[in-house]
C-alpha cells in the first residue's frame, strides 16, 4: 500500500505470513481461494499482489538504488527437504 504525497509515492507496505500459517483457507473453511483473492484484490485499491494459499517467504534485497522483493513459496513445510519456488517479484 504506498501512500502518496503530491501524486509520489514516499512508503510502500510489503507483508506476508508465517510460512508455517495455516492459511486463509483453513481459517474460513474454503478449498478454492482464487475468488476470495479476486474478490479482496477488487475491495483493497492498492493491493498489488496477493496469495493466499501458497507457503513461503518473502525476501527483500536493499540497495541504495531501490528495493527488489521476491515471494519465495515451499512445496513442503512439513519436510526438511522442499524446493523453492519464486512467483512473484516487486521492485520498489
């Protein structure tokens, strides 16, 4: 979510959950959740990016040029061997 002064940017919110998270999913009892991201990417204008069924991380990379961050999602949290996998990357 950036917050804009004078038609520029000056923050930028960038989250994600614990890699170990339930998930929405679970919480609400629903299988599928491309419709509750669709729905929720509709409802919040500056969400930019958005899943809420995948586990993983997020890494931020800083420089004095900018911020790039990539969401790292595990096909296992349950075993010590996983594979990682980037899906989505920002830069700031």
């Amino acid at each position: 979510m950036a917050k804009r002064l004078k038609n520029r940017s000056w923050s930028k919110r960038l989250a994600t959950s614990s890699i170990s998270s339930p998930g929405l999913e679970t919480y609400l009892g629903i299988a599928d959740t491309s419709q509750l991201e669709g729905a929720l990417k509709l409802l919040i204008d500056d969400l930019n990016y958005l899943n809420a069924s995948d586990r993983g991380f997020m890494k931020l990379s800083v420089t004095a040029g900018g911020i790039t961050t990539d969401w790292e999602y595990v096909n296992s949290v349950t075993s010590e061997m996983f594979v990682s996998t980037v899906k989505n990357t920002i830069s700031i």
